[in-house]
C-alpha cells in the first residue's frame, strides 16, 4: 500500500510525510508547488491542483492506499467579503470533492480529512464534543462544514473517512496571524485583548496533528470525527503575559470592551479594511474549548505539547528568522 498526501507540501502535510517514511513506507506527497525539503530525496512528489479533476484523477490511488487531504485555504491572508467565497470554495469544499471522485474511481476506500474546529460557530457550552451543533460564522467555517457533509454522501457508498477538526495549528514553519502578535511584543506596544482575556485558549501542535494521522490509519480509518487540542489550555492573559515575560518587551495587556471591538472590526470589515476574519473576533473572548475525549478513547492520540510551550517556540522561531534577515542585509554588497 502506499499512503498518498494530498496538500502534503503544506505544513501539517510534511511532518505527516517525514513520520510515515521514518516508519518505511511509501509516500507519495501530491501538491501545487514543492518545497525544499530534505525528505523528498526518497519520498515522491506530483505537482498536482486539487481544483482540476483530471489533474487529481491521475494520482496513483490504488484501492489498499491510505489517502490524507491537507490541502486547505486558511484565514490568512485575510480576505475582504466580497473574496471570501471565492478564495475559500474552490479548494477547501471543490477540491476535497475532487479527491473522493478520484478515490472513488480508482476504488480507493480510506481517506483522513481534515475540516476545522470553526465549523461549530459560537460557544453556548464549552467544552465542545463532536455532536455540538454546526453554526459556522463565515465562508472558511462553512466551505469545510460542506466538505463533512458530502463525506456523509461518499461514506454511504463504501468509503471510510476519518475527519479530524483541530483548534488553531502551531508549530515549526508556520506563523500566520501570530507574527502580528509577535510584532507588538517587539516594539514595546500596548496587546490588545478583545475582552478581559480571561477565557481559555487552545493551540494544537503540528506534530499531534501529524500523530493523528497516523493512529486513524492504523485504527483502520474509522468513519468518525474527531476534535484536536491541547489539554488544560491557560487563560489568554496567562499565555500573554507569559509571552511578554519570555521576550523581556515592556509590552502590557490591553482588556477591551469586546461588544463595541466587535463592533469596531464588523464595521471595518464592511467598509473592506478588515484586521480580522469575523471567524476570529466573533468568537475572541468565548470558552472556545474543543472536549478530545473521543479521540483518546478510539484511537489512543494524546496531545504532547502545552499551549505555553507552543507559542513560545513560535516567537523564539519569529525571532530567529528576523535576526538572520538582520545578519543578510547588514552584510555589504560586493
């Protein structure tokens, strides 16, 4: 058998890749662009769009083959209203329905895919199990929550997909919306919290994402889905605070009114200058806490990493690229 990547130059998709290998088996990774990455030295690699059919269709899927889709739009950049649709759909929802047409012609049964914990919307009660109801807040949440339908459809006739919905991934290579955080941090400037930053909040690393991967395949693909995120995340203030303490910033917290900053960053939203996806703010100051119990129970994952520990790695990362940027340009031009 070999397990296929689909999206698996992006950033869960190569821990996947290097884990899989180091155990011996075949992986093949299928992406639109390649990365330098040393294990493709001995993993293949097929440049391939999930938005053209044909292009997926001549993937090697083969009906024993384990088939993992990261290929994802995520909520950065952000994008004006008018975009989102646009930007979203054709990867996130046209994209994975691409991959399960040509797994299904190709007889291929077990597929891991992966959605978002943004397909519950806002928090009535927290944590959130996997039956919390589906009440996405904008086009990101609801491209992905079409995608979980429509592997209800493909799971009547015969395949096994396994749906992971993680909280906010972290890890090495990428920073997305924290590098504006780490930016404050630097400069000795105000952090602003929407809200007392008193409720939780929840990374999950890369690496148990990639882990996850693994168990549902060896557990046979279980058509189920599961939650991913940390155990016993701290208060927003707590992790900020521990942020602002590890960069040695004079930065201090910031509490906001949340209603009226909602309200500020709608409206900036409406006018086309948003800060914010209405994914992120509307729930900002919510008890947004994902319940993993389901998938400790059914397929032995257990989150490794700390949510403290995480962040912190990623700013000493930010910074370690900032001062190498630092160290190429203060080196004359010959």
């Amino acid at each position: 058998m070999k397990h296929i990547i689909v999206g698996g130059d992006g950033f869960v998709g190569r821990h996947l890749a290097r884990d899989l290998h180091a155990r011996g088996e075949e992986v093949i990774v299928a992406d639109i662009t390649r990365s330098p990455l040393d294990h493709y030295r001995s993993v293949r690699f097929i440049e391939t769009d999930v938005r053209d059919l044909a292009a997926v269709e001549r993937l090697p899927f083969a009906p024993d083959d384990a088939v993992y889709n990261l290929s994802a739009k995520m909520l950065s950049p952000i994008q004006i209203r008018a975009k989102r649709h646009d930007f979203f759909w054709p990867v996130n929802y046209f994209g994975a329905e691409n991959v399960m047409k040509a797994m299904r012609k190709a007889g291929a049964r077990n597929l891991v895919h992966f959605t978002t914990d943004m397909v519950y919307g806002h928090t009535y009660t927290s944590p959130q199990t996997e039956d919390y109801p589906k009440k996405p807040l904008g086009e990101y949440g609801l491209s992905k929550l079409a995608t979980e339908t429509l592997a209800q459809e493909y799971r009547a006739d015969g395949m096994n997909i396994s749906i992971f919905r993680p909280r906010l991934i972290i890890g090495p290579g990428r920073l997305g919306i924290l590098e504006k955080l780490f930016r404050l941090v630097d400069r000795n400037l105000p952090v602003p919290m929407i809200g007392g930053g008193r409720n939780p909040y929840q990374f999950i690393s890369v690496f148990d994402c990639a882990s996850a991967c693994v168990l549902a395949w060896e557990a046979g693909f279980p058509n189920s889905e599961y939650n991913l995120g940390s155990d016993d995340p701290p208060s927003v203030r707590a992790l900020l605070r521990r942020l602002i303490e590890e960069a040695g910033s004079r930065s201090f917290l910031l509490p906001t009114p949340a209603p009226l900053v909602k309200f500020t960053l709608n409206m900036l939203d409406r006018i086309n200058r948003p800060i914010m996806d209405p994914e992120q703010y509307m729930i900002a100051d919510e008890d947004c806490l994902l319940d993993t119990t389901k998938a400790k129970a059914e397929l032995g994952w257990r989150p490794r990493f700390d949510d403290t520990d995480m962040l912190l790695a990623a700013y000493r990362e930010y910074r370690g690229k900032k001062e190498t940027r630092s160290a190429i340009a203060a080196v004359p031009a010959e």
